[in-house]
C-alpha cells in the first residue's frame, strides 16, 4: 500500500500537468509529464527495498547465465532467451562492462523502462496527431494503458521499441528508414508477440497503400513506401534459422488447435468470465473497469471514424497505422482460442494507445458542447481505468522473505530440485544449481513418489502461490502438497515461505 502523502503529490502533479497541457510550452509540458508518468510507474523502485516483481529476477537469470558461462544457454529452463536472445545478451553485456549491484539494478530498472516508454509514446503521439491534440491524446493514452509493464523483460522495451519503429518510417531519409530496419531487427530476436503486432501493420499498410493507388490512378503519389519486405524477410529468416524450435512448437501447436475455430465465441467467453466473473480472487469490479474502458474506447473510436467519413474534406486521421488498430482487436479473441489468453494484454497495448488518436482529435474539433462532453466522458474514463493499475501486484510481488527464501534453498538444502513456489532466482552472488518444478507439473505425484524417483528434494509454500493456483482454479494442486507437509520435515519458515524437505528413500 502506497502512502497517502505519494496520491497527495501525485495528485498535485497531475493537476499541475493537466494544467500544462493547455497552457506551458511543449518542453515544460513533456518535462512535467515525464516527472508525473515516471514517478506513478517507477513507484515501486521508490517504496520497496527490492525488485517488486519476482518475474525481473526470472528474465535476469538468463542473463546472468550468458554472464557466467559466456554463451547463451541451450537448456529447456533458457528457451525464451535462447531462441530470442537479443534483450538478454544486451544486458549481459551491460551487466559485464557496468558490474552492478543485481539487487539495485533490478529495483531501479522500471524507473528507466517507465522514461524510455514514455518518450516512445509521446513521439509517436507527436507524429500522427495534429498539434491542436496532441497533448491531450498523449495523456489519454500514458493514463489509461495499466496494462504497461516496466519490470525487466523483453516487453518492458517491446512496446517502446514497437513505437519508435513507426516514428522513424514516418520520417523521409534513408538514415531513418535504416533506423527503423535495425530497430525491427533487434526487436525481431527480442520479443516475439510484439514484432507479429508490428510486422502486421507495416505488411498490411503496405499492401492496402498500393492497392489504394492501382485502383485511384489520380491519387497523389505516396510519401515514401516502408520497407515491409525486408522487414518480412528479417522476420521469417529468423524465425527459421534463430528460433527453429520455437517456430516449430508454436506452429504445431497453432495448427493443433485450428481444429477448434469454430468454439472461438466459447473460448472467449470463458476468458471473459474468468477474468471478470466471481471466480476471480480480486473480485468483479477492477477487471469489468477495465473490460468496460475498452469497449468504451472502441465506441468513441468508431464514432471518431464515422464522423470522418462524413467529413473527409475537413478531417484527417493517421491513416497510415489504421491497422495498428484492428489487428489487434482481431488478434484478442484468437488469443483466447489459441494461447488461452496468454498474450491477449500486448494487443489491448497498441489498441488503447492507437485508439485516441482517432477519436480525441476528431470530437476536439465539433462543437464546445461536444467537444466539453467528450472530455468529460473520457476523463471519467481514464481516472477509472487508471484505478486499476495496482489490483494485481499481489500476484508478482516480491519481499524480503522471498529474498531469504532464495538464499536459504541456494544454501542450506541439497541442491536437487525444488518444487512450488513463486520467488526469485538468486541472480546474486554464485546463483542456484537445483532444478525449479511447479506443483502443477508434478501432480498428482506424492512427496514420497518423488523422492524414491528423484531423491531428495524440497517444496516450497507461499501465499503468491496459493493466490495463483486459486487464479487459475487449481487450489486443490497447492492443498495436496500442502496436506503432506505434517508428514514431512519443514526446515524453514519466515513467515511467508515455509520449506519442506524430504529425503530420498
């Protein structure tokens, strides 16, 4: 929990940038906003002595293993970074020449992430929408995005980089297009689900661009064509030759699962229902907000275009990234039937930040009756969309007993597998060599089973765990290893992780 007097200054600060937003020059403006946007999403890095989400200590591991060993790991537990390693070696290399603090660096890595993705969005706000709302849609758009995350990982640098892409197509030169190319390339061996996002829209621009100017002869020439090919080339290359295995899992188990195409409403709807229904531990209310804003912003998006066909001579939209709109609007319900809603959060990313550019300016311009009503509506939806950025950290957190608990199963218990658990790796000092299972991967294995199979070994209890197996309503999975700890020796307990040992029978 936050403490009052950070909502004081934040609020402060806020009203001090809303009243920028239509009164100080462009540099006060960005400076205020970027001392706002910062402060809210680097909050963690201010309060928490350590890296508030367990998942930064998971993704840095793969990069201390490259720190370490000087290669990257061809291991199943190092199958992201080794099909996609471009982010990791990156900050191997950081992490080489620099030597920092593991600790600090990961507490004070969303602080940067937070800057750098600031900047992006309001450069790509800058670009597309008219000086007249730009202000306005960049702050829409930073405000209402809860679903931004900024604790190292790939995708705390997808979306800026994603962003800045376009940017530089946007702007003539060949220094800009190669920018561009080399910016794609690296997020292409970075991060996955962001890049078919990117290639997507620049691929369909493209193709409806020309098909635009071969049916309307008498159309002015385009402004440059982006360089969509060589972009599709980098991206099948890749996924060919760099990330063989993981093109071929993904694409057996897409086609798996074509077979269910037509229960795609069904998949959906049970998405819907777990996220928003009763069965969720966080309750109805945050998840319906934010279901709620974005079909909200889909009604006032398909208003912005109406009233733009109707006024084509008076109003112009950004065109170009129209299809940043819809694909990924068309991608949520695929994601639901395919990856069961795993990735489902990095289109509603681009959607809700691509949608104010098309609504915002359009209404601003009708008349002040509109234009005050629409502000009103959007502000209303915004501040309770924002609401909802915290809801969830409960699930990722980390403390300072998890911290304890990392350097106790490193030190103190043989190092042969651990089972259960959310918490950090031990990035610090000489690592961890024990293998990390989940309960749900060794259900319904009895403790016992497992140690005349395997030998020795640990179980790991905590409330994060608990929270997520009840998320996932699999509660019953954590309880049946939980039940078999009284018969078991438990060897620590700080109060928020307890350790089970078991010896090899």
């Amino acid at each position: 929990m936050l403490p009052v007097g950070f909502w004081i200054g934040i609020g402060v600060m806020t009203l001090s940038l809303v009243i920028g937003a239509f009164t100080a020059s462009e540099r006060v403006f960005f400076i205020q906003a970027m001392a706002v946007f910062v402060t809210l999403w680097g909050s963690t890095a201010l309060f928490q002595t350590y890296p508030a989400v367990w998942d930064s200590y998971m993704h840095y591991n793969s990069s201390f293993e490259i720190v370490s060993t000087g290669f990257i790991p061809d291991d199943p537990d190092y199958s992201y970074a080794y099909n996609y390693p471009g982010f990791f070696a990156f900050a191997a290399t950081f992490s080489t020449i620099a030597d920092p603090n593991v600790i600090e660096f990961l507490r004070f890595y969303p602080v940067f992430a937070a800057a750098f993705t600031l900047v992006a969005i309001y450069l790509f706000i800058r670009t597309y929408v008219p000086a007249t709302g730009y202000r306005v849609a960049f702050l829409v758009a930073a405000f209402v995005n809860v679903w931004l995350q900024f604790n190292f990982s790939p995708q705390s640098v997808g979306l800026a980089i994603g962003l800045l892409i376009f940017v530089c197509l946007e702007r003539q030169g060949t220094v800009w297009k190669g920018t561009a190319v080399a910016l794609f390339a690296f997020l292409t061996v970075s991060h996955p689900t962001t890049v078919l996002f990117v290639l997507s829209a620049v691929v369909v621009k493209e193709i409806l661009s020309r098909i635009y100017h071969r049916v309307k002869t008498t159309a002015p020439p385009a402004n440059g064509h982006w360089p969509a090919a060589l972009f599709l080339i980098i991206w099948i290359l890749w996924s060919l030759v760099g990330a063989a295995e993981f093109t071929l899992n993904l694409t057996q188990f897409v086609l798996g699962q074509v077979q269910y195409l037509g229960f795609m409403d069904q998949a959906v709807q049970n998405q819907y229902e777990m996220r928003t229904g009763t069965e969720n531990i966080f309750g109805t209310l945050y998840p319906q907000i934010r279901t709620f804003t974005i079909l909200l912003f889909g009604l006032l998006t398909l208003i912005g275009l109406l009233i733009y066909v109707f006024n084509r001579k008076k109003i112009s939209i950004p065109k170009h990234i129209l299809p940043l709109l819809f694909i990924p609007a068309l991608a949520i319900p695929l994601d639901a039937l395919f990856f069961n809603g795993q990735i489902y959060d990095r289109g509603i990313l681009y959607l809700m930040l691509v949608a104010p550019l098309f609504f915002i300016p359009t209404l601003l311009r009708k008349k002040k009756i509109t234009a005050a009503l629409t502000t009103i509506l959007v502000a209303g939806i915004v501040v309770s969309c924002a609401s909802t950025m915290f809801y969830q950290q409960s699930l990722y957190t980390s403390s300072a007993e998890s911290i304890a608990a990392s350097d106790y199963l490193s030190e103190e218990v043989p190092q042969t597998y651990v089972i259960g658990g959310y918490y950090p790796y031990k990035d610090w000092g000489d690592g961890e060599s024990y293998q990390r299972l989940q309960f749900s991967a060794t259900y319904p294995t009895t403790v016992l089973e497992m140690a005349s199979s395997s030998g020795s070994g640990s179980y790991l209890f905590d409330d994060t765990t608990e929270l997520w197996y009840k998320q996932w309503g699999i509660e019953d999975r954590y309880d049946f290893y939980l039940n078999q700890e009284i018969m078991n020796s438990k060897v620590y307990d700080n109060g928020r992780y307890q350790v089970m040992f078991v010896r090899g029978t």
